[in-house]
C-alpha cells in the first residue's frame, strides 16, 4: 500500500501542475496562443502538448521564477 500511495502522490502533483499550467495559460491573453503550438503535428500530439507538456512546463517555470524572486528579495533586505 505505501507504494500505491507514493505513485498516488505523484500523479496527484502532476495533475495540480497540469490544472495550475492551464488556468495561467488561459486567464494570460499573451500566452493563450500557447494552446495552438503543434496544431499540425500528427496523431494525438497536439492533445499531448496543448494539455499535459506546455500546461506543466508552463507552472514549473512561474514557480520556479516565483522561488527564484523570493530568494532575491529575502537575500537583500
């Protein structure tokens, strides 16, 4: 059971980045384009992109940038 816990932790945490990923990238007019990238790639990748891979490396990213400034502004004040 623990194993089947820790798998149910990481899946639980890659479909908050995908939930999380889409509503910034949907409520951002400048990034809303983001959905059509790979619009004439073949077979089921442009689902793939449009829902899981540009969703989560969109919210990456800004909580990356969100930690990075944090640091910045803790390390000078």
């Amino acid at each position: 059971m623990p194993k089947v816990l820790k798998a149910l932790g990481f899946i639980g945490m890659i479909a908050m980045l995908m939930v999380g990923g889409g509503i910034l990238m949907h409520n951002l007019p400048f990034l809303h384009g983001l959905a059509n990238v790979g619009r004439e790639l073949p077979s089921i990748l442009p689902q793939f992109m449009e829902y899981f891979s540009i969703p989560i490396a969109f919210a990456v990213t800004t909580g990356a940038s969100l930690v990075l400034f944090k640091n910045l502004v803790n390390k000078y004040n």
